[in-house]
C-alpha cells in the first residue's frame, strides 16, 4: 500500500508540474481536487493529495492545514460510517421489524436510512439502524411510540420530579428542588496515542458559577496542581491540566467537584410579559444569526412564518414553535457535529436531529421571529441515565432568561402544564458548562477542535496535533449527597 501511495504521490505531483510552464506547482489546483475528493468521499486521494501540498508548496503553509483539516475530518467520517451493509442489516433485524427490499427502497427515499459511498464502498453510519427505528416509530408507528414513551423508567422518573417542581414553582419563582452532587470526571488518553516524553494538554468540563440554578460550586481534587480554571465568563468552562506521556503507558487526567443544581418552571400560560427594548444590546445579541448554526435560512423562515405570526405574543411564538418540533422533528443519534457543514439545513431537509441540532433550529426559529434567546449545555445528569445534553434560554421582558428543552419530548399527562413542562422549564439534574458555541477555549487550543462548537467531553491535544474521540475515553461518576 505504501509503494502505491508514493506512485501515486508521484503521478499527482506531476501532473500538476507539467501544467506549469515555470516548472512551479499550482497549489491552488491542488486544493482544488483535494476539495473534490473529499466531497466526492474519495478519503485515499485526498490523503495523497494533502501529502502533495505538504511537499510541494512549502511556502503555503495555509493551504497544507486546509487540507490537513479535510483529512482529519475525513477520518472523523470514517469513524461515523464504519458498517457495512451486511451490518446494518444484522443489526436492523434485532429489533424483529419486518421489513424487504421494496420498503428498505421507500426508507431511503424518505432519507431515514444513513449512508455515504467513502473509497467506493457504501458505508452506514453506526447508528443507522437505531435511528431508522426511532424514524418509523415516529412517522409509522405513533401508538408504538407512545406506549413505548409511557413505560420508560427515566421519563416515569422525570415526570415525577417535574410534578414536583411545579408545585415549588407556585410558591417561588427562583430555582426550586436543588439536588447536592459531588462529580467525579476522569479522561484516559491511550498509550502511545503521543510520543514519549511530550506535553498533553487537556481541557476538562467545569461548572459555571453564573447561573442562579447551579451554586455552591466547590473544586475537591485534581490529578495535577498546576491546573488553570477559565474566567466564568469564558462561553465553555473548563480546567486545563498538562501531563506527560510516557511510553506503553496510558495518561489520565481527573477532577472532581461538588455543586448544587436545581429545577424551575414557570407557567407562561398565566403571565404576559412585557414588551422587549428593540434597541437594547441584549436584543440586538441575542436575535442575531451566528453562523454556520444558528442561521435565518430560506426554509427556516419560511417555516417559522406559517407557524405563528407576527401579531402573537413572545410567549405564543415560544409555544407554537415548542409545539411544531414535537410534531415534525423526532430525535435521532448524530453523526458528530465537526463532520457537519450545516447542521439547520440538515435537520431541516431530514426532519430529525438529536438534542443540539434540534437547539441550533428551535434558537434560529425564535431569533428570526424576535424572540432573544441563548445557547446552554454541558450534561444532563439523573440518577442512571446520564449524558451529554443540549438545551437553551428563552428571554422574556419582566421575566429575564427562562430554561427551555426542546428535545425532550411532550410529557404523558393530561395536565397541560406537566405535558409542556420543557417549554419553559427544566428538571434539577443538570451540569451547565457552555452558555453560548464555538468560544475559545481558556487558554486557546492551538489545533483542531474534536468538536468546534460545543465543549462536553473535553478536548486534548499535543505539540503535534489534536487527539480526536478515538484516542480517549471519557468517564464520569455521580455521588447524589444528602446535604
């Protein structure tokens, strides 16, 4: 394999020289096909290419980390695609749904089935068949769904404690319920993954002290004493610790903490809240476009137009967008956001999304229609179900900034309120570490980003590149205290 690369290396650097008449290469000819091959799913070629322009135009060292960018993100596909057919199929049959080639035809019409053609094989994405379930649950097979929904354990267990809230909420319109944890976060770089001898720098989740529903925030241990906490004001809090790697021998790096979250809700349906200040910087942020995800497409508009209009109130636009994503955009498992150009379009034209590509839709929506809101997220936290989790804020004048979850689903109550509780609030198990996307990262993170957006699971790289998802694991344990 390594002789047919350089042969190719070869062929493609001549190429490009006998279409110089100085004998110089175009480099930006070069970039060019990169750019084709990768989105033709050509990952071999572009990988030559890519070397090409590392030998070749030394002098454009810009043009060598596009396409060093491209490679690595490439590479983060192949991770996403890595089924065959044969897989998919193998796993599709375990959830005993009958199915033949005629309907798996109609599945991929509908565009409920995951794939891309990398190196001329047809790839599935690994969650293919777990999304195309939850998919035809959704459009097919409603009462399924429902029954389904009804009997789960966590969402049982979330309508319970929501019920809870409300009632607090009646008394107090600051937090109510607060829930004591002490957290415990571990990440364990592989061995070798860096060279011996070299500095791994590591970012890891911290919470913000921001933020009325998450107090008494207090540091108990980390793995290394010279560590550096960002500024709360960072948009992603994190600690920042270093480490040396050391041959055959993995590196790990932990925290661990203790905080105070709790619940809120309040009842939109028994207030009006005021008339918002136009002019205010607050509104002008908070109603902005920012790019690429949080964007006032055609098709966004012209969705958000027909679901309410412009003579409804900040809270009715609120509930009636709240209510069109419960109808039209179920949650599905996402291929990894830096592998994705432009995460709204996509959950636009495929009419799913998990709990960050619903946000950036649900957040584009409300600002197009006037209504200020903000990016929140870090962790969802409840006893055995824990997880990575997105949601946002609303702003309401006379209110201030209101929780709001849009993918979490309509609640199985007949009492309004309970059944729209994530409208306009939020449980008490929650770990808040971002409060808007895509921010430096304290102190800057000099390579490529795993994930560009939104900071979870933490980041880790060395002097010679950044060390993706596959090269670390991530823990986290949960101590629920009394106190």
């Amino acid at each position: 394999m390594r002789i047919n690369g350089l042969l190719t290396t070869g062929i493609i650097l001549a190429a490009i020289l006998s279409s110089c008449s100085s004998g110089k290469p175009d480099c930006s000819i070069l970039i060019s096909r990169a750019e084709t091959e990768y989105n033709d799913g050509n990952f071999l070629k572009l990988s030559e290419i890519a070397d090409s322009i590392r030998k070749v135009c030394p002098e454009e060292p810009d043009l060598f980390r596009k396409a060093d960018s491209l490679v690595q993100i490439s590479e983060r596909i192949r991770l996403d695609f890595s089924h065959s057919e044969e897989q998919f199929l193998k796993r599709f049959e375990s959830y005993k749904i009958p199915f033949n080639d005629s309907i798996l035809d109609i599945w991929n019409k509908k565009k409920w089935i995951e794939w891309r053609m990398i190196d001329g094989e047809k790839k599935y994405f690994n969650r293919a068949a777990s999304n195309l379930r939850l998919l035809r649950l959704f459009y097919e097979d409603n009462e399924e769904q429902i029954l389904e929904n009804s009997r789960d354990p966590e969402m049982m267990e979330r309508l319970r404690h929501t019920k809870k809230i409300i009632a607090e909420s009646k008394r107090s319109s600051e937090p109510v319920f607060p829930v004591n944890m002490k957290i415990t976060y571990i990440i364990a770089v592989d061995a070798d993954a860096v060279p011996d001898g070299e500095t791994i720098r590591c970012w890891m989740p911290f919470p913000k002290e921001s933020h009325p529903r998450q107090q008494k925030i207090e540091l108990l241990s980390v793995s290394d004493p010279n560590y550096i906490i960002s500024p709360d004001s960072a948009i992603h809090r994190t600690i920042y610790i270093e480490n040396t790697a050391r041959k055959g021998i993995g590196t790990e790096f932990m925290i661990s903490f203790r905080y105070q979250s709790s619940g809120r809700y309040i009842d939109l349906n028994s207030i009006k809240t005021g008339q918002y200040d136009k002019s205010s910087v607050l509104y002008k942020i908070y109603t902005s476009e920012e790019l690429p995800n949080i964007r006032f497409s055609e098709d966004i508009r012209r969705v958000a137009d027909s679901i309410a209009s412009a003579n409804d109130s900040p809270e009715q636009i609120v509930g009636k967008v709240y209510l069109w994503f419960k109808e039209n955009i179920p949650w599905t498992g996402a291929l990894e956001y830096s592998t994705m150009e432009n995460i709204p379009d996509y959950v636009m034209e495929h009419r799913r999304g998990d709990c960050g590509m619903q946000t950036f839709v649900y957040m584009s929506m409300l600002r197009y229609k006037g209504i200020p809101v903000r990016w929140q997220s870090g962790w969802k936290v409840p006893p055995g179900h824990k997880n990575l989790h997105d949601w946002c804020e609303v702003y309401y004048e006379g209110l201030g900034w209101v929780p709001s979850d849009i993918s979490y689903d309509l609640q199985y109550s007949d009492n309004k309120n309970l059944k729209e509780f994530f409208k306009s609030g939020i449980d008490s198990y929650r770990l808040i570490v971002n409060d808007g996307v895509a921010g430096k990262l304290y102190p800057e993170k000099i390579h490529l980003r795993s994930e560009p957006y939104d900071f979870q699971r933490g980041e880790v790289e060395w002097n010679g590149g950044n060390l993706y998802f596959d090269k670390w694991n991530y823990s986290m344990d949960i101590e629920y205290l009394a106190e």
